[in-house]
C-alpha cells in the first residue's frame, strides 16, 4: 500500500480501539496504555487526547465489543421463531462472531469479568439484546433451570459456546458438526425435558 497516510481524528479512536481489543485479547487487562499506544501506532499522549484514562478506554472497548456483538446478535433474528429457533440464532449468532472475531471475544470475556466496567457501561451493553434475553429468560422459566436466574443459563450457553469454539477451530473440517452438536448439548441441558 505504500506509506500509510496519518489517520484521521475517527480513523485514530478506531485505530486506538482496534489496537486496545488485540492487546487485551493477547496481554489480559493488565494490558499498559503505552503498549495499546504503540500497537495503534499513536503517542500516548493522543492515546489520553481520546481516554482520558484507562478505565474510560476500558469502558468504551467494552460497549463498543458490545455494540458489535449486538449487530451479529440482532441479524436475522426470528421473532416469531419457536423458543428453540430464536435460543439457536442466539447460540449460533455468538459462535460466528466468536470465530471470525477471535480477539475480540477474547478481550470481550476480560472485559466482562473486569471490576473496572461500570454498572453503567454494563446497562448500556445491554441495550438491544432484549429480545436475546427474552428468549433466554423464557428458556429457563419453561425449562430444566427453572428458578435460576437467566444469567446462569447464560453463563452455561456461553462456556459451551467457548468449548464448541475450541474444537471448531482445533478441527475445521468438522466446525458445522460441532457447531449444530454444541448446541444440541446446551439445549438439551437447558429446555424441558
């Protein structure tokens, strides 16, 4: 491509995020200001011009990850979809964006467990998956969770999302077989018996 040309003031907190989701992905949230500078290829001082501070470059990581996770989600959602087809757009939604996102989803699990996301952020992450958790909520109301709270269900999809994951990606000829036997496995753990 030649010599890059300097970004422009959104290209540059795009670059600052993009560079902030493959830090923390790979370094933990641990993860220093001056490394995501450097991997953004900006100052950390133009790094703060955005951020003041970490938590705030960690918050909007967070909501942005959200916001993205959100589009994939809300695509093709079946509103009028049986609870099993709208709970397997839900499970097949994250497996996708797990997959071609890799990053992001490893710094979206960081993020998520991080007491430095706020009460706040984490409302605003949730703006727009309402009809997700329905379909979760409904899920665990008429299913074998009954009386749990849906977060766990939640949880239980997620970490077979993160095994299903795993095993796609170690044997890729055999994604779609573990990706449709993944959920198998959740629903099955989950709906009624």
């Amino acid at each position: 491509m030649g010599s890059m040309p300097r970004p422009k003031t959104g290209d540059k907190r795009a670059a600052i995020l993009r560079a902030a989701t493959k830090t923390i992905a790979e370094d933990g949230i641990g993860a220093s200001t001056a490394s995501v500078a450097k991997a953004a290829a900006v100052a950390e001082g133009s790094l703060f011009r955005y951020f003041p501070d970490k938590d705030k470059l960690l918050n909007e990581l967070y909501r942005e990850l959200k916001l993205d996770m959100r589009s994939a989600m809300i695509a093709g959602f079946p509103l009028t979809g049986s609870l099993r087809k709208r709970v397997q757009h839900i499970w097949n939604a994250y497996v996708t964006w797990g997959m071609e996102s890799p990053a992001k989803r490893r710094a979206m699990m960081q993020l998520t467990v991080s007491e430095r996301i706020t009460d706040q952020s984490r409302l605003e992450g949730q703006a727009g998956f309402e009809d997700a958790t329905e379909a979760m909520q409904q899920l665990v109301a008429q299913g074998k969770l009954s009386g749990l709270p849906a977060a766990f269900a939640s949880d239980l999809l997620l970490a077979m999302a993160e095994t299903t994951m795993a095993s796609m990606v170690a044997n890729p000829a055999k994604a779609e077989r573990y990706q449709s036997a993944g959920f198998e496995a959740f629903w099955s753990a989950a709906a009624k018996k």
